[in-house]
C-alpha cells in the first residue's frame, strides 16, 4: 500500500510563512500529479495547487501570487510553500498523488492555523 504522509503544519500568525511537506513511500513505480487540497471548518474540500509530473502548476484563485508547489521525484515528495498567510487559509491541508499502477493516493492531513 502507498502512504502519503505530510507534516510541516502548525501555528503561525497573520503575514507568517510554512512549508509543508508530503512524502509517498511504498512500491512506487512513478508519480503523476500532485497536489495540495484544504479543508476549512464547515466548508467543502476544495483545490489549492497542482503539479504535474512535468513540473506544470496550476493555482487557485485564492492563493495565486503566495503558495508555491513544487516536487522532488527522487524523494517522492511534494512541497507548498505558503507566504503571506491570512486567517482565511487555516484548515486542514491534505496532499494527493497519482500513483501510476496503484491510483489515487490521500494523505491523513496537517493542520495550518493562521491567528489575526
């Protein structure tokens, strides 16, 4: 079984930076795309950034111009670095990754909290 396991959450005040960091292990023959999603409290899942396996990007809207992903394939891991945090981006931060002969893959989450 592929595990995805992020780490890098915690608390940091308005203005403040994080890294997260997402590592896949298991039998990995190679990873597609990857990405970062977040769950705010009493809201849906929604799309932060992606990353293909080519190092394409795409943005929200929301974070456009303060997130960076980026991905290191020898390690097998995803990166969102997060400048410029408002109190809007706390929530819960997943990754995901497709994992070719295996599929979709989830990480368990990190949370980001942002105080005013």
């Amino acid at each position: 079984q592929v595990q995805l396991v992020e780490s890098g959450g915690g608390l940091v005040q308005a203005g403040g930076s994080l890294r997260l960091s997402c590592a896949a292990s298991g039998i990995i023959f190679s990873i597609n795309t990857m990405g970062w999603y977040r769950q705010a409290p009493g809201k849906q899942r929604e799309l932060v950034a992606t990353i293909t396996s080519g190092g394409s990007t795409d943005y929200a809207d929301s974070v456009r111009g303060r997130f960076t992903i980026s991905r290191d394939n020898a390690k097998n891991t995803v990166y969102l670095q997060m400048n410029s945090l408002k109190p809007e981006d706390t929530a819960v931060y997943y990754c995901n990754a497709g994992i070719s002969l295996y599929g979709d893959a989830w990480g368990q989450g990190t949370l980001v909290t942002v105080s005013s």
